[in-house]
C-alpha cells in the first residue's frame, strides 16, 4: 500500500512515439496492482505519473504493460522505466529498449542481473522458462548455403523480429547513401562502355574526390615494394600473414635458383622469413561477367622482415605446382619492372578476395549473427551474461540480410564484377568455414600461432593485443559480480546451454576445432565472452574500416583479373591494364567501397552506448572503468600515429563499432 512515481521513457526518434494508450501492472512479491490505461508515450520524453495502490506488493519484481490497438497502429519503442516506492524503498530500474507492439503484454524484471541459483525463491523462474520459450519461436536459425555457419532465419529484412532492424536515422542514412552511389554510377557507368583505360593512371578517373590521405598515399606509392609488404602487417587484412617455421612444399624453386634457395634459408634461420599462402582460392572456379572469362590464381608470397621494420616480397609463386606439369613461374623482384608489378597486382586481386569473403565477411558478419541469435535463443534477459552482450548485437542480423541479399547473392555484386562471383565465393566461404578455429579469434593465440607477437611493425599486433586485454579485463571484473567461484560457473545451466548453442548448432559442431561445449571454470567463460566481444567489435573493425584507404585505388586490390596470369615475365603496361577490371567493373567497385567503407554517422563507439541493462552501482562502475581504459589507449594511439609516416587507426577505440552494423 502507498504512493508510486512511476517514470516512463520513450526512445527519441521521431517513430518510437505512438498515439495508442500503454497500460501498466506493477508486480511484487507479494501481489500485483492493475494501475489502468494511464499513458501515450510521446518521443523522447519522460511520463511521470504517480499513484496509490491499496495492495501491498513488497518488493517490486517486474513492470508489466500492453499497448492497446488503438485507431492507429503504430508500435512504441520504449527505453526503461523506474518505480520509485513507498517508505523506504528506492528507486528501481526496469530496462526494456524494445518495440512495444500491438496488443503486445510484456514483462520487465529489474534489472539486477541474476542466474538461476540467485533466484532461491525463483521469483522468476517461470518468467525465464516463457521469455527463453518465446525467443526461441521469434529468434529461429536458418540457412543460407551448405556447409556455412547458421544465420537467423528470413528472407528479407522484413522477416527479422522487429527489435534487430534498423532504426529510422540508420534506416534513412543507408537508404539515401545507396540511392546517390546507384545515381552517381547510372550517371557516370554508362559513359564507361565507351571509355576505356589507355594507361594505369587513367583509374584516377573512378577515384573518389572525398579520398581519404591514406588512399592518396596508396594511389602514389602503390609499385613500392615496402606498401605492398606493410599491407600484409597493416593493411585492410592482416589476418593472412604467418612467419614461416619451413620453407613451404609448395614452393618450387626451379634448377638454377640456388643463390634465392640460399637467402630463403638464411632468413628462415633468423626468424624473418614470412609467407602469405592464398591456396584457399586453389581450384575455385573463376566468374564470367558479361560473358567474358575472368581468372583466379592461388598465389605464395615470400617475405623477409628487415631490420628496421619494413616488410619486403622475395619472391612471388602465382600458381601452385601441378603434377605432371612444368614447375610455376617465379617473380623476383629483380624482374622487369612491368612483370614484377603485374605479379603485386595478381596477389593484391588475391588478397581482396579472402580479405572480402574469409576475414571480413566470415570472420567477422557472419560469426557476430552465430553469437547474437545464440545469445538470444539461450540467455534470459536477466542473465549477467546477456545484460553483458547484448550491446554487441546492434544492427548486425539486418546488416547481414542485406548482404546475403545485395553483395553475395545471386545477380549480386559479387556476380556483376568480383572474379570469385557467381559461385566461387560460395566455394571459398565453406572452405574458410572448416577451417575456423577458436584459437585464431582470440589475438593472443592467433598471434602466437603466426609467430606476429614480436613483430614491432605490426601496428594490428599490438593494438589487437592491447584492445584485447581491455576487453578480457572488463568481461573478468563483471564476471566476478556475479560467480564467484568455478562451481558457480559448472552449475549454471543457461550459461552451459548458451555455450553449446554457440558451438554445436551455430558453428555446425565446431568442438573439434577448440570451440568449447560446456564452460568448466571463470578463465573459460571470460575468455569465451572476450572472444565473442571482440568478434563483434575489433575484428570487425580491423578488417572493415581500411576498405576506403585501400581499395580507393583500383589497381592496389582490383576486384577480378580479365587475363590469365602471365606465363612470362614478357609483360608491358597494356598486359596489366588489360588484366584489371575495366572502367565500369572499376566504377562500382569503388562506389561499393566507398558506400560500404565510409565512416557511419549514427556509430557507436566501443564501450560507448548508452543503454543501461544492469543495475546498481557495481556494474556501473565495471562499464565506467572500461570507457576510461579506452580512452587511455585512444590518446596513446593517437599520440603514436602522429609520429609515423603511416597511421593506423583502425583498432583505435574510438572508431572501433560497438557491433557490426555495416
């Protein structure tokens, strides 16, 4: 019995009103009061209203409302909502960020986070049975080709629940931003068919007027043997690279190549020979755009690591050896200056095809889905682990819709213009998917296993590591909240059922790979919740964010290759012009980057969102200490890049997505 100030607040876009009348129920433990039709949420505001109940409820439990179908019907997207109660109760927080929808009941807990033994009069416990049992009919896992890991199911963005699409301001930027790059190439492409590219400087006519200084550095310095190396450490994917443990037993090296055969083995026996193997593009079938044949190779490339940090190409194998056939042609960089450039050229065409397809859309999209709907299939909305993740989760099932649908369908733009389209790229995505390991999505295994650890002049290494560790330290203190020892982790049934989700139905039974099925100790799950955390944030970032800087300049990650790869080192201007995309394929593939690698107006930085799933001030404090490690490494890599004549930003906090929403 007593006075209630109930404060309900609605999100501030123009659309998360709505003109139907909202009712409430107050649940406590010991009853529950029907306080009526009381309000019309209204955008970005605050609806106070105060209250007597003549029951007494003890504390409260939950938040109950419905909104009405009224002669409009348009959703409500509802923030939070605080009960302050009588005597001395304090204020509590029940948090939603949800779409209300139509004749809709929904229940809101408090937002203290509690797994199931915290409940010892499970207050609760039919509440996580119903909400789990609901989650599990909306949040559905579907399938998009054979042997790829799960996505949630539907078709279009359309058949995604209505709380993971896009809100208005994203929804109105990515629509008005793919409405002036479809302009811009209708008006321009068609001039294309009748331009044609007389000189490798002519790509300057597809370079976008609002490049980046990286893209006009690239654009100047792209023969350079030391840009094409630090791609490789640095560049829009440095997930290739491995410092080599042996010669590989693909390279050949024909009679005659003694003296290379030499320097290998002296610069493997120093520790500073690297290789970047592209045999997961061996035997793909290459695509045929406007019926003309376009070409795949699997290159090798051989590199040694000098003293002074810059990474220089050895030697270059385009094709892999075949049985019964001449050993494959080596490009040195002693070669005519024209065949060791169209040899850069077929490896850097190679690199944007795994980067595109393995680092960027496998490893980084398609791993952040498997984790969200797993999450949201398994972990009530009280759980700690939940409240935890998902702010990770933003945007990423529609971002990924439309993807599957735009870029890598079919008649896509992998079709139109990438020579790995029209099925090659299928091809690739399932040979990366069986080689996923848990291993190489944490950056400290990973990097230990490509031998980058004390690679100074990996600026990825260490700012992966570092950006790592903060993470790894935020998911540790707020896991000790809430376990406090191993048992509590062993015996926490949705935690357990969470993680099996993940790995045996998501990841299509990744256990023997090292991906856990069960979690036996703290260590375990802080380093699985790093991983998943860092999946959806910095790996993401690492390999979205340089597309604009790299990519801008056709001739440094060219789309296809229109000519087989050269059979002699006889080679002239014409030969590398005639193997780059033409004009047109040009033109929209860097519309495409541009669009896709342009800095988003509506991102949330890492760490920075502003939703409040946990209360107390404990939790609180936990996220506080995050944002301020952020910013210690934000000013330190800002300080460190203003010093090198290459900047690398990309893991920098402050860029880095809080999910992968583009």
């Amino acid at each position: 019995m007593g006075k209630y100030t109930i404060c309900v607040v609605t999100g501030d876009s123009l659309l998360a009103s709505s003109s139907n009348l909202v009712q409430l129920w107050l649940v406590g433990e010991h009853g529950e009061a029907d306080l009526g039709k009381l309000l019309r949420p209204l955008p970005g505001r605050k609806t106070v209203l105060e209250t007597e109940v003549p029951l007494h409820l003890g504390r409260l439990l939950m938040v109950r409302l419905c909104k009405h179908k009224g002669l409009l019907d348009d959703d409500w997207f509802c923030k939070w909502i605080t009960v302050q109660g009588p005597g001395t109760q304090g204020e509590a927080l029940f948090p939603c960020y949800s779409w209300v929808q139509c004749n809709e009941t929904i229940s809101l807990p408090e937002g203290t986070a509690l797994k199931i033994r915290d409940d010892t009069q499970s207050l609760f416990k039919e509440y996580r049975e119903q909400e789990i049992e609901h989650r599990r009919r909306v949040y559905r896992w579907g399938s998009w080709k054979e042997g790829l890991i799960l996505p949630i199911a539907g078709r279009t963005q359309w058949d995604l629940p209505r709380n993971q699409r896009f809100m208005e301001d994203k929804d109105l930027d990515f629509a008005l931003s793919l409405a002036k790059v479809l302009k811009e190439f209708a008006i321009k492409g068609t001039l294309d068919f009748v331009s044609h590219v007389r000189k490798l400087e002519d790509y300057k006519k597809v370079f976008p007027c609002g490049k980046t200084a990286l893209a006009g550095r690239v654009r100047e310095s792209w023969k350079e043997d030391a840009l094409f190396g630090y791609q490789f450490l640095n560049g829009a994917n440095p997930m290739l690279l491995r410092r080599s443990k042996s010669l590989p037993a693909r390279l050949v090296l024909p009679p005659g190549m003694e003296d290379l055969q030499t320097q290998l083995e002296k610069e493997l026996e120093a520790g500073s020979l690297f290789e970047a193997d592209f045999s997961l593009l061996d035997g793909v079938k290459p695509n045929i755009i406007i019926f003309k044949q376009q070409y795949v190779t699997a290159p090798l490339v051989m590199l040694k690591l000098q003293p002074d940090g810059r990474l220089l190409p050895m030697v270059i194998q385009l094709q892999p050896p075949r049985h019964g056939c001449p050993p494959p042609l080596l490009f040195l960089p002693s070669d005519p200056p024209m065949a060791w450039l169209l040899a850069k050229t077929w490896v850097r065409s190679s690199d944007f095809q795994l980067h595109q397809l393995q680092s960027h859309l496998l490893r980084g999209h398609l791993m952040a889905e498997v984790i969200a709907v797993a999450t949201l299939r398994s972990l009530p909305s009280l759980h700690p682990i939940y409240k935890l993740l998902v702010p990770h989760f933003r945007y990423t099932m529609e971002i990924n819709i439309l993807a599957r649908n735009n870029l890598v369908s079919e008649w896509g733009i992998f079709d139109l213009i990438v020579s790995t389209g029209s099925g090659g790229h299928v091809d690739i995505l399932q040979r990366a998917t069986a080689g996923l390991t848990y291993r190489s999505f944490c950056p400290p295994d990973d990097l230990a296993d490509r031998g980058l650890l004390d690679v100074k002049a990996s600026l990825y290494a260490q700012d992966a590591l570092r950006l790592w560790g903060i993470i790894l330290r935020y998911v540790e203190r707020m896991v000790e909240l809430f376990y406090k020892s191993d048992t509590d982790v062993q015996s926490d049934p949705e935690l357990q059922t969470w993680c099996r989700e993940v790995t045996e139905i998501g990841l299509l039974g990744a256990q023997d790979r090292g991906f856990p099925v069960s979690l036996a100790s703290r260590a375990q799950l802080c380093r699985f919740v790093a991983m998943c955390i860092f999946t959806c944030t910095g790996q993401h970032a690492s390999t979205h964010l340089g597309q604009l800087d790299w990519y801008a300049w056709i001739p440094n990650g060219p789309c296809t290759m229109r000519k087989p790869p050269p059979t002699s080192k006889d080679v002239t201007e014409r030969d590398i012009i005639d193997s780059l995309p033409c004009l047109q394929q040009a033109r929209m593939q860097m519309k495409i980057t541009k669009f896709l690698g342009r800095r988003q107006p509506v991102m949330v930085a890492l760490g920075q969102h502003k939703e409040e799933y946990f209360s107390g001030p404990k939790p609180r404090d936990v996220l506080k200490r995050f944002q301020e490690e952020l910013a210690v490494m934000d000013k330190e890599v800002e300080a460190r890049n203003a010093g090198l004549d290459l900047p690398y930003e990309y893991l920098r906090p402050s860029v880095v997505e809080n999910s992968v929403t583009i």
